[in-house]
C-alpha cells in the first residue's frame, strides 16, 4: 500500500524518472571555479570584459557597451549560485556593476544580455535594491527601441554589409531581450514591457520561421507600413541556411515565453524548434552542433559549443515542463560532449576560458574555432537546470 501510494505520488508529480546522471556538475562547477579565479586575477581593468582569444593568440577584451560585457559577471554569479562562497559573490558584484552606466543606453537592443544577466541573477540571488533600480532603468531604454508600426525591437541601426539599404532589422537574437522585459512588467506592474514582449514573439513567429521551423536570421522591415522587405543572414552559411546559434536563441526564446506567459502557442513553437534541432540529419553524433546546419562543407566545418550550451540549456527546461525524456537525453549529451577534453579547456590553457570551439561568425572570420564567454555562462547554466533536476537541488 505504501508502495502503491509512492507511486501515484510521484506520477501526480510528474517528476522525470532519472538513472544515473552521466554529469558530475560538483567536478565541472570546480574546474570552472579554479579557470575562473585565474581569470579574475588576470582581469583587474574592471571597464574591460572577457571576450574570446583574438587570432594572435591573445586576450580579447571589450568595453561596457559592448553587447557581451554582462556574460562575465553572470558567471560569476552562477559559480556563487552553487558554491555560496562570499569571495564569488563579492567578485559578480564588482563585475556586475561595472556594466551600471549601460542602463542608459538605447542604441542596443542586447541589454537584456548586459544588464539582465548579470543584475538579473544577482537580484535574483540577493534581492539587491541598487540592481532593481537599474534594471528598471535598462527595460525603459530597451522599450524605446520597439516601433508599435513595425511591432517589434529594433535591433541595429544600421547593418554595415548592407548599409542604407535596410531602415528596420530585427534578428533572432532578440527574443533573448524579451524575459528582461517581461520581469520587468511583472516587478513594475507596466504593462506595456509585457505587451511589447508578446507583440515582439508573435511576429517573430509569423515572420521569422520557415516550413520546418528553423529561423531566419536576420529579418528587414519597412520602418514605415512594417512589411517585411528581406530575409537575410549575418552570421550564417547563406541567407536560407539554419545558423546554428539562431536555432538556440529560437528555442530558448520561446521555451522562456511559455514559461513566462503560459501562453501554449509559445510550447509548440518551443517543441517544434527542437524537433527541428534534435532530428536534423547534419547533428553530428556528439549533439554539438556544426557552427551552420547548411555549412557548405560539411563534415568539414567548426563546431559551435556556444549554440550547444544554450540548445541544453533550453532543453532541459523544456524537459521539465512537458516531462519529457527525450529533450532531457539530448541536453545530458551535449553536457557530456562538452564537458570532455574535446569542447573543455585544460586549466590555464586559452586564457582560463571554460569552454573552447565556439564560433561568432565566421562568415566575417571573426571569432571562429574560439572560447567565447557566453560559451561559459550557458554551459554553467545548463549545469545548474541540470543539477537541479538530477539531484533536486
């Protein structure tokens, strides 16, 4: 009888049925804090962030407003999360606000990456004042980035490779900006950051996804009817490509909506993204994606950790939410992929990055075959969803 009433307890649950994690997350939180304490020694210029590795083999730092500066700080805030040792918590406040200033800034749309990421997670973990205040702030600026013509954020002001041609583009990418926005509405009670959020998401659903659900990259609109006028790509193999990191912000995007909405349509957008993902034929075994699922020659081409850090991360969230087995498998493997010498740095080796292979574009040669610290913060937050659901933290 006892049995029996474990057993219905733990259906009603829902809680997945685990075997044996294949992850050891106390191993890979040590070596990231052991890469990351040579880090924060090697880094004192608190106005320049960690980057990548530049091609002459040395470090590559950025300024604040560059649209990474709040991935390091977020890191270091998720080493914090699971050691609850003060010293990290002291060095992702340092770092935190040294991307204070940017709450001003209304000439990005990526200030959900800068401010979110590293504020976000230290309010979250504190429930510091100071970091509301400047969230708060930071949403405003981003609002006002948003065309109620067009119906979406604007993403750049002008796009080089084609500039003066284009006078409204929107890419993936940002349905990252959108949770910024929707903890904002819920913290203000405006409701305008939600409905920003919502009219963001659903025309980029209608407008961004081909046939079998993989995504544009880059979308231009007319700034003055909002009709779309190209379909195009920055950072991908060709414009009808599926860029793989697009793939990742698509699918964390919109797992996000749904659980930040409970919208449905936002789960099947969700699961249709990762069925694009997990059954494409150009996956390669390892479930580390090649940096393009169309790269031109393939199996010849770099793969990206980076979109795989965040496509785990998306699925593991998802396997929550729809209690679903096979979104859990996929993430674990590409935990387990690169978690191994393959994708992980040796300690000290590139600059104390975690994670090497990652491509930003290589279309530009930029960035390829690299470490790159959004690399870093996703995997650690992949490893954290994923302790959680293993180990029930």
């Amino acid at each position: 009888m006892k049995f029996l009433l474990s057993l219905v307890t733990a259906l009603m649950a829902g809680v997945l049925a685990f075997a044996q994690p294949k992850i050891n997350v106390q191993k890979e939180i040590e070596f990231a804090k052991a890469q990351y304490e040579l880090m924060l020694k090697a880094n004192t210029d608190i106005t320049r962030f960690p980057q990548s590795i530049k091609k002459d083999g040395t470090l590559d730092t950025r300024k604040a407003h560059w649209w990474c500066s709040g991935f390091f700080g977020g890191t270091l805030w998720y080493i914090y999360e699971y050691s609850k040792d003060n010293k990290w918590k002291e060095a992702a406040e340092k770092w935190t606000m040294a991307v204070e200033k940017e709450k001003d800034n209304n000439r990005t749309h990526d200030l959900g990456f800068m401010l979110y990421c590293p504020f976000g997670n230290g309010y979250r973990l504190t429930n510091n004042e100071k970091y509301k205040e400047v969230m708060l702030t930071g949403a405003e600026s981003l609002s006002t980035r948003f065309d109620e013509k067009v119906g979406l954020i604007k993403s750049w002001d002008d796009w080089g490779r084609y500039k003066g041609m284009y006078n409204y583009v929107v890419i993936i990418d940002n349905m990252m900006n959108l949770e910024f926005l929707l903890w904002a509405s819920k913290i203000s009670g405006n409701k305008k950051y939600y409905d920003i959020s919502i009219t963001h998401a659903d025309n980029t659903i209608k407008n961004h996804f081909r046939k079998d659900y993989s995504s544009y990259h880059v979308v231009c609109y007319d700034k003055d009817n909002g009709k779309v006028v190209a379909k195009r790509t920055a950072q991908g193999a060709s414009d009808e490509s599926a860029w793989a990191r697009g793939q990742a912000w698509a699918l964390y995007g919109y797992t996000m909506m749904y659980r930040e909405t409970g919208h449905e349509k936002y789960l099947k957008q969700a699961e249709k993204i990762a069925k694009f993902i997990i059954n494409h034929p150009n996956l390669p075994s390892d479930k580390v994606p090649y940096w393009d699922f169309n790269a031109p020659y393939l199996p010849n081409e770099e793969r990206d950790a980076s979109a795989a850090t965040i496509i785990a991360s998306a699925l593991l969230e998802l396997s929550s939410i729809k209690n679903n087995k096979k979104y859990f498998n996929l993430a674990e493997e590409m935990l387990v992929s690169l978690s191994s010498p393959v994708y992980k740095n040796g300690l000290g080796e590139n600059h104390n990055f975690i994670l090497k292979h990652s491509v930003g574009s290589k279309p530009e040669g930029t960035e390829v075959n690299t470490p790159l610290v959004y690399a870093d913060y996703y995997y650690l937050e992949a490893l954290l969803r994923y302790d959680k659901l293993v180990n029930k933290r």
